[in-house]
C-alpha cells in the first residue's frame, strides 16, 4: 500500500517535472522569436515584420499547417503576408501561442474572436466567446447574434437569441433593433419566445421599424404586419389604433387582414411567451411558484426537482433522507429542469450568480464537518471548476455578489454538534482569484437572509450561537462596517428572502418551536420598516 502511494507521488512529480521542462523550452522559443534569431519565416501585417518558428505555428493553427506543410508558396517563402489582421491582434496570437497566456477584454474581444476564427486557433475563439457572452445586454445582443453566425460560434448566438427575446421590450427601443435589414426583422417578430406582457407590444415595435425609414420600408408594409399576431391583439386597440395607423389605411391587404383578425376570420395564433416581472420562484421538489410582489398573487409551475430537507429556493446539493449528489437547474425560459453534472457532493452550502458562473461555497459532507471548497459552475460551457479555497471553512452560511466580488458570511464551522456559530466575512474577486477577510458581523449567525440593495449588505435573522435570531444588520461596503437594522417580529432559526427594488421580501423560513412562517415581511431599506403582508398561499409546506 505505502509502495503503491508512494509511486503516485513519483508519477505525480514526474508530470510536473515534464510540465515545467515544456513551459521552459516553449519560453525559450519565444524569447528567440522576439529576437529574431532562429526564425524560420516572417509574418507581415500592414508593413510590419514579426518572425516566428514554421512549426510553432503549425502546431497551433490548422490554417498554418496546411500553409507550411502542403505545395502553397508560403511553404517556402522567407516572408508569408497577412491580410484582414491587425498586427496589434497578431502580436497578442503569437503570444498566446508561445505562451499560452493572453488578455482579452472589450477593445480586442471582436478582433480576436475574427482572427482566431480565420486561422482556427480554437482555445482563443473560445476564450473570446466566452468573454463576449459575459456582456451581452439589450445595446448589443442583436449584433453578437450576427457576429456569432459569422464566426461560427453556436453557443454564443444561442445565448445572443435568448437575451434577445427576453429583454425585447428593451430591444426593440435601440437602434441595433431598428437598424435590423426585414429579414432579420422578420426572424426576430417570428419568434414564438419574444417575451411579451401583451401582442401590442411586438405590433408598436413593428411600427417604429417602419417609420424609421418610411420611405426605404415602405415596401415591406405587408410582410411586417404578417410578424404581427393579429389575433392576439385585443378588438379595441385594433380598432381604434390598427386600423387608423396611416401607413396601412391605403394598402388594401394589409386592411383585409385587419378586418379578418376584428372578425375572428383569421387562424389560431400561437401565444407569445408571457412576460412577468420581479417574480419571485420557490422550489422544493415538486411543488414550486411564482411570488409576483406586485399583487402577491402565486402561480404554480410544473418542475420536479429532488426534494431538499430546508432548503427553500436552493437547488444545489442539499439533503432530504440521503445525501444529494446532485445539481438540479430549473430553466425559467423553457420551463423545465436539468441535471447538467453534480459539484462535490454536499449539503448546507450556500451559491450565488456572476457573469453567467454559478459560485457555490463551503457546505458540509454527509455527517461531517464544514469545508472550505469553493467552485463554479459555467452556464456557457457547462462545466465545474474548483476554485481557490476559502479562508474559513463553513457550512450553512450565506453568500451575496455585489459590484463583482463574491461576499460569504456567517455560517457555522466544525460539525453540527460541536461546530461554532461564525461572525466572520470574507470576499473574493474573481479577476484575482483571492480571498481577503472583512470587518465582522455585530452577531454570530447561520442560516440566515443575505442580499445585496444600494451598495449595502442585508443579513437577515438565521439563527445564533444560543438559538433564534430577530436581529438584521446591513454591511457597508463602502466603509467596512456593519450596523443594525429593524429587528423582525419574530425570532428565526432559518430565513429565506430575496430583494426587489429597495425592499427585502422574506417568503419563507422557520421559527422557535418549528414553526413556520405564515407571513410574507417586507422589510423597506430606505426607511428601516418592517411590514406584514398577508400570505395569499400555504407555503407551509416550503419549510418542511
């Protein structure tokens, strides 16, 4: 057994050993390409000259191989021009592939993606889409949609899409939306996921597109209004809106299909996707709703997920009479769940979002004490990563993102018999991949509320070191401090709550005795109240 252990080591130094060795020769190569010595051709973009080594090259680019390795005259000239690459781009590529580092950010993401996508250099393409995919947002998604079919990146449009038709009451007032030629246009008002509160909506966007330039789009009057679902439209607004809007009065088969859609000539339309806001999801197994704060209405959804034993809104890890090994994704958009590949095994972690990365830290093994492990889960390329550890180990804690840093606080450490209730905090920036600790909180506590309004840090009830909490205090981020807050009406051992606006909903969570809580608070941050609001639903059952 020890042989066997000790041969893993041996193997294990060995790998380092050949790893260190190809990072140096590698080095080495780039350090005599930046002298030009040992060259063997050079590249020239736009009248610059950089010399570099034909099989480096080769070895990271399939356009480059067959360049070098096939009957091309570039297999033999001293010099092989470039065109359509800038050479501040072809600088950072020849880095990258001597060095295996290089830095993407907005001013070279598109450049890059466009070049390593010409040569095939594939890890830099997707580096680059994935750097594109963290800032999609309303101003652009139509155009990385187009950038994405260009450069053959699949995932990324997909995402691009979806953005697009989720947020399209946003979309559709900027000029990327009004710029669209008709058939982009068309493929965009087609689209059964165009997320609506109501079919006028998409109508009014189809109007903007065709005043912006009447005089050019007149001619696509009749196949702008087929994107529209007439039947959808309630009577009144096609009325009194449709019917009189000057640029389909004197075209007579746009009025005919007015007039079919008031008389209910026309067929069924397909319902767009319904737009709700700030809705709020609880889940446990297989009886979830929507809390729409707005009128405190709830509405079932048909997801099944693994039941969790107290974990109310958390669908990672977890327990229930076994040890869950696996992740649970409910896709708001599609209405359905997914098992996309368990993290480490555990129960009592805590997880929140950045940048499309889903970060889930701490938690305890089966009976066991708490750890300090933190990952992440990449919604673009589906896959876990183990991350730099936490300072503390902790279990049942809570964790925030706020301004790009990931905040952990509070939590319990050691064991469920023996542990410690923690007071203290810690932060971690992502770009550095570093922990650093933070000024504590006024109380110990576990299994509270944790969420992030104006630059302020709420941690709500939970439980302390002698029983359940009342107590709220916010962290400052800003200065460092924690100060108290309202104290809740009741004292908890477990709180679940989530921000809309500047108020703290808390919907679910367990009191002294077990009891559970039969009231949705409000807690309002810019005057420091707590409110009761009547439930409207059973939620009993979340707590259980």
């Amino acid at each position: 057994m020890a042989s066997s252990s000790c041969a893993k080591k041996n193997n294990r130094k060995s790998a380092i050993r050949e790893r260190t060795c190809l990072t140096n020769y590698m080095g080495f190569l780039n350090h005599v390409r930046k002298q030009g010595s040992l060259c063997d051709v050079t590249l020239v973009v736009q009248g610059k000259r950089l010399a570099a080594h034909r099989a480096v090259l080769a070895a990271a680019s399939h356009v480059f191989r067959l360049m070098f390795t096939t009957r091309m005259k570039e297999s033999v000239s001293p010099e092989v021009e470039l065109r359509s690459v800038e050479p501040e781009i072809l600088e950072l590529l020849l880095e990258y592939i001597y060095t295996s580092q290089i830095t993407v950010d907005s001013t070279n993401a598109e450049s890059l993606l466009n070049v390593a996508n010409q040569y095939q250099i594939e890890p830099v393409k997707m580096m680059c889409a994935k750097f594109i995919f963290g800032q999609i947002d309303a101003t652009n998604c139509l155009g990385i949609s187009v950038l994405s079919d260009r450069m053959n990146c699949p995932e990324l449009k997909a995402a691009a899409e979806e953005f697009s038709y989720l947020h399209f009451t946003d979309v559709c007032r900027l000029d990327e939306f009004l710029n669209l030629d008709i058939a982009q246009l068309a493929q965009l008002l087609h689209q059964d996921k165009l997320t609506v509160y109501c079919e006028t909506q998409v109508y009014d966007a189809a109007v903007r597109w065709l005043k912006y330039n009447i005089p050019s789009r007149q001619q696509h009057i009749v196949d702008v209004l087929r994107c529209i679902r007439l039947p959808l439209v309630p009577k009144t607004f096609l009325s009194e809106t449709v019917k009189t809007e000057p640029l389909f009065q004197d075209n007579p088969h746009c009025l005919q299909m007015i007039t079919r859609a008031m008389w209910d000539l026309g067929e069924l339309s397909q319902p767009r996707r319904k737009k709700y806001d700030n809705c709020i999801g609880l889940f446990n197994g297989n009886r979830c709703y929507y809390f729409d704060p707005k009128d405190y209405s709830w509405m079932s959804i048909n997801c099944k997920l693994s039941k969790r034993q107290n974990r109310v809104g958390s669908i990672l890890g977890g327990s229930h009479s076994f040890h869950i090994k696996h992740t649970d994704f409910y896709n708001i958009l599609r209405n359905r769940c997914s098992r996309p590949g368990p993290p480490t095994p555990r129960e009592n972690m805590s997880a929140c979002v950045f940048e499309g990365k889903i970060f889930t830290s701490g938690g305890s093994e089966a009976g066991g004490s708490a750890v300090d492990l933190f990952e992440s889960y990449d919604t673009m390329t589906e896959s876990w990563q183990v991350n730099t550890s936490m300072l503390v180990s902790r279990c049942s804690h809570a964790s925030v993102e706020a301004n790009g840093l990931i905040y952990v606080c509070g939590g319990l450490t050691g064991n469920s018999v023996s542990g410690r209730v923690l007071r203290n905090c810690e932060v971690y920036d992502p770009s550095t991949q570093q922990w650093r600790k933070l000024h504590e909180m006024r109380v110990a506590r576990k299994n509270h509320g944790l969420v992030v309004i104006d630059n302020k840090i709420y941690a709500v009830g939970g439980e302390g070191s002698t029983g359940g909490l009342d107590s709220v205090e916010y962290y400052d981020i800003t200065t460092n401090k924690w100060h108290a807050a309202s104290r809740m009406p009741w004292r908890s051992l477990s709180v679940k709550c989530v921000p809309v606006g500047d108020v703290i909903f808390v919907l679910a969570g367990r009191g002294l005795g077990a009891q559970c809580l039969t009231n949705v608070l409000e807690y309002h941050t810019k005057t420091n109240r707590l409110v009761h609001q009547l439930n409207t639903v059973d939620i009993n059952y979340m707590n259980n």
